[in-house]
C-alpha cells in the first residue's frame, strides 16, 4: 500500500438488461445463438424503419434506480451518438444523454477488514449496445456479429469515490448482486452481460486536486478489475515520482502478463456529435408507474443481510454467505418460518446443501428441496432421533431422490438411533471386554475414559445408539 499517494477511481458498469426482446425492436434479445440471426432492418436501422420503446427495459431501469435510491427521471429523451465503427451497424448508438432515467443514489459496501463505505452514484441512463467483433477466429479478417446489437443496456456511472482495487471489486459485486436479486441483469462478465470500464488516476495525499485519469477496459473477471487497478495506480504512481507528464488515455488490460497497454489517446477525444433521436418520442415515466415498480421490488440483499442478523441471530459471516444469492436467501428465510433453531438450519444450507450443489454443480433451482423436508430432518436430529452424521446420509439421499420425509428415509437406510436398552447393554458389554484394563483404570479414578467406552460403543452400534441413554447406561455400569 503506499502512503505517498491516493489512488482515485470512477467506475462505468454496463449490464444488459434481461428482457425478451431489444431495447428498441422486436429483435430477440439472446446470448449464444447462431451469428447474426437475430436482425432485423430496425436493429440495422434501414431507411423507413422505426424504432420504439421496449417496455420491460424501462421498468427494469426504474427498478435499479429504486434499489440504490436514486432519483427516477419523469421526462426521458433519447439521442444519437454518432461515431463509425464496424460493431455499429446503424452507425450512431441510441442512448440517454442529458437525462438519464437514474439520478444521483448510492451503494453500500464492506470491505475485507470489516470497514463500510457508501459509493455514490452519478447516473444510469439506458442505451442499446453495440454487435461484437471477433478477432481470434479467423486468420485474415476480423468478423462481425450483430446479434447483440440493440440489446437493452443500462449504464451505471459512480462519482470519483473508490480508492482501491479491493473497494471496486466489492462495489462491483454489491451492485451485481442487486441486479440479480432485482432479476434485470444476469451479470455474467464472462459472456459480457455484465462488463466494468475503470477510469483510474492518482495524486499526493492530502491534495483535492484530481490527478490526470486513464480509462481501462477489457476486464472480463472482478478480480481482474481488481488487479488492473492495482497495476495501472502503480504504473501512475511511478511516472508521477519521476516527474513524467502523462496524458490522459484508454489502456487496455492484459490479464495474460497483467499489465495495461495503450489503446488510444485521449487528446483525438471523439465528436459523437449528439442529437436528439428524431425517430423516438420521449418517454414519460409516471408517478403511477414508479409506485406499481416499487410495490413490486423484491427484498434486497442488505435488508436479508439485516434480518437473518438481527432477527435469526446470525454472524455476520453466515448472513454474508446466505444473503450471496437471492434464491439461497429466501430458502433460508422459509426454513426459518417454520424451524426456530435459526443457527442450524444455517448450518445445513450453508454447509452441506451447497457442498452438493458445488459436488454436483448445480444451481439451486436445480434442485428439489422444499423448506419442510430441511426443517423435518433438522428436527429429528434435535429430538434425538437420528446423529449429525447419520443425517448427513440422510439428506443426500433425500437430495438424490427429491424424497420429502427425512423419518421414512432414515428408517429404510436403518440410520434411526436406538434407544433399545438390550441392543445398548449388548454393545456396552462388549466394549467392556474389550478393555479390561480401563474399566480398571475408570474404577480408580480415571472417568475421563467414559469417552472411550462410549466411543466404543457408538462404532459397535453404527453410530445408531441414543448417545444420551447410551452414556447414562454406560456410567451406571462402570461405577456398579
Ligand atoms: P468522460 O467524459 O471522460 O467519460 P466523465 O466525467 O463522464 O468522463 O467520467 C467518467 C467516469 O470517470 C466517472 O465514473 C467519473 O467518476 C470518473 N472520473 C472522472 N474524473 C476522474 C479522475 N480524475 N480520476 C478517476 N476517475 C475519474
Ligand atoms: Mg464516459
């Protein structure tokens, strides 16, 4: 960490938007199909055509604005932005320039150490994205895919508020995981539904004048975020030291030798030439409209984080895990409504359902689990019934079979305790022949060796004898 410098940094998010279809057609909106199949003359802009408002991406844009708090615009215009590029089939890109549907808002964060931070939000206005060029695939030329031309975008720019790599990784990953909770994006960096520009500039502690910004891009990872922010705040640092004058740039990362290089110079900046969209009326959004989205907002990740705290009782650790994806959330939150013992039905999702899904990769809708059939098991263990390890079984062949009676399955797998005292007294009997010496050693004062014998007699059972009955036999019969 150095202590000479500050590092300042600006984050713009682009996240598609889940909808059916584009932003201003009937295109369908999909990732992964064949190249170039879904177009038609309105996403390429063809004379004559006109484009129009996709309903659902509005809402689901209001619907973000409402989760970080900001201010919804009333009266949405739309205009061009015009530059030539080969992934811009219509030559100019639709998109909100001086009224951006979101307002000002903020993001709450926690940092690794325990410390929270909130992040203020400039804006996020709604555009269409650009088709996507493919380099590495063929020799000679560089090819084109416009399917994803004209899909929805919102585009989230944060003030110059984060001030490190480890604050934009979990800034990014509080705002993914809203988008997904609200279902508007599914926030694949991977696949690009969910991708992050950086702009990064640095200066000497203490000073409030900003140093001179470089963008970067091409961060297809969070932790690649992270570590391009790293390097490119120490390259700036070491230039400034020397005293080098830099301009400002757009640098790509190079996650392969993690460095960034120079992509284009700044000072030949653009003239997109702006200009209202003539083909697009502007949008009215109502007060009638925003109170229909907000009755409808799901809960967010904070408010569960809040709850299973405060009201289960839970670390904030566990609360973390659990609160990870909204689906986890609320099957926790489900379970709970009809099983109090809170820490332990955490225990069970946290631990063990997600050690089988990580086993079997898979999701959570995946599988068949209703919140009874956890609450049940958790109850038969709490009552005795069956051991911790038993049920561990127990519910993996729950799992395996979408059964839904943790009792009928422990019964058949013979995994049921017993509380048979002539089973228990065989098996006590028999651990005392066993080791003649320590019943010896026990009678003389040593009764720290109950744990053995009960260790004993737990194996001689399968794990299956009543501990509790088991050790109150067992100590009579030691101390007879
Ligand atoms: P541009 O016009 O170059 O796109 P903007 O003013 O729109 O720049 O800002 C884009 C992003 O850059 C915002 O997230 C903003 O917070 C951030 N930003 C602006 N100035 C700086 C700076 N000096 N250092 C780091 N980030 C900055
Ligand atoms: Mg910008």
């Amino acid at each position: 960490m150095n202590t000479e410098y500050e590092v300042v940094i600006g984050l713009e998010i682009h996240a598609q938007l889940l909808t059916k279809s584009k932003a201003f057609s009937s295109d369908r909106a999909e990732y992964g199909e064949h190249p170039n199949t879904l177009l038609s003359p309105v996403s390429l802009g063809h004379p004559g055509t006109l484009p129009f408002h996709n309903e659902e991406a509005v809402e689901k844009s209001i619907k973000v604005g409402l989760a970080f708090g900001s201010e919804i615009e009333r009266f949405n215009k739309y205009s061009r932005k015009n530059y030539f590029y080969a992934d811009l089939p219509k030559g100019y890109q639709i998109t909100q320039f001086d009224t951006p549907i979101c307002k000002g808002g903020k993001v709450n964060i926690k940092l690794s150490d325990g410390t929270r931070k909130s992040i203020g939000l400039t804006r996020a206005h709604m555009e269409e994205d650009t088709g996507k060029s493919i380099h590495d695939q063929d020799a000679e030329s560089s090819l084109i895919d416009y399917n994803r031309a004209g899909t929805p975008l919102i585009e989230i720019v944060t003030e110059p508020e984060i001030r490190s790599g480890e604050e934009a990784y979990q800034f990014l990953s509080e705002v993914r995981k809203v988008l997904r909770y609200l279902d508007v994006c599914d926030g694949n960096m991977e696949e690009g539904s969910f991708r992050c520009d950086c702009n990064i500039s640095v200066r000497p502690k203490g000073s409030e004048k900003f140093g001179t910004k470089v963008e970067v891009k091409n961060m297809n990872s969070m932790s690649n975020v992270k570590r391009a922010i790293e390097f490119e705040a120490e390259r700036q640092i070491e230039l400034v030291k020397k005293g080098i004058v830099f301009n400002s740039e757009t640098r790509s990362f190079d996650a392969l030798n993690n460095r960034t290089i120079s992509m284009r110079s700044k000072e030949m900046v653009n003239d997109y030439r702006y200009f209202p969209e003539p083909d697009l009326p502007p949008l009215v959004v109502t007060d009638e409209m925003i109170r229909k989205i907000a009755e409808d907002m799901p809960a967010l990740p904070e408010e569960m984080f809040l709850k299973f705290t405060n009201e289960y009782g839970l670390s904030e650790y566990d609360a973390g895990v659990l609160t990870e994806t909204k689906a986890l959330a609320l099957f926790y939150e489900e379970v709970c409504k009809i099983n109090n013992n809170f820490k332990s039905v955490a225990n069970w999702v946290m631990v063990h359902l997600k050690a089988y899904m990580n086993e079997k990769a898979l999701d959570f809708e995946e599988i068949s689990l209703n919140a009874k059939t956890l609450s049940d098991l958790i109850k038969i263990i709490d009552d005795g019934k069956i051991s911790h390890s038993a049920a561990q079984k127990v519910f993996t062949e729950l799992l395996e079979r979408g059964a839904s009676d943790p009792l009928l399955v422990a019964g058949e797998l013979n995994l049921l305790q017993t509380g048979d005292s002539d089973l228990i007294s065989e098996f006590i009997e028999a651990a005392i022949l066993k080791y003649p010496d320590k019943v010896e050693a026990y009678k003389s004062g040593k009764t720290g060796l109950l744990g053995l014998f009960m260790g004993e007699v737990m194996k001689l059972s399968g794990g299956k004898a009543d501990p509790k009955s088991a050790s109150e036999m067992l100590r009579q019969r030691l101390e007879s």
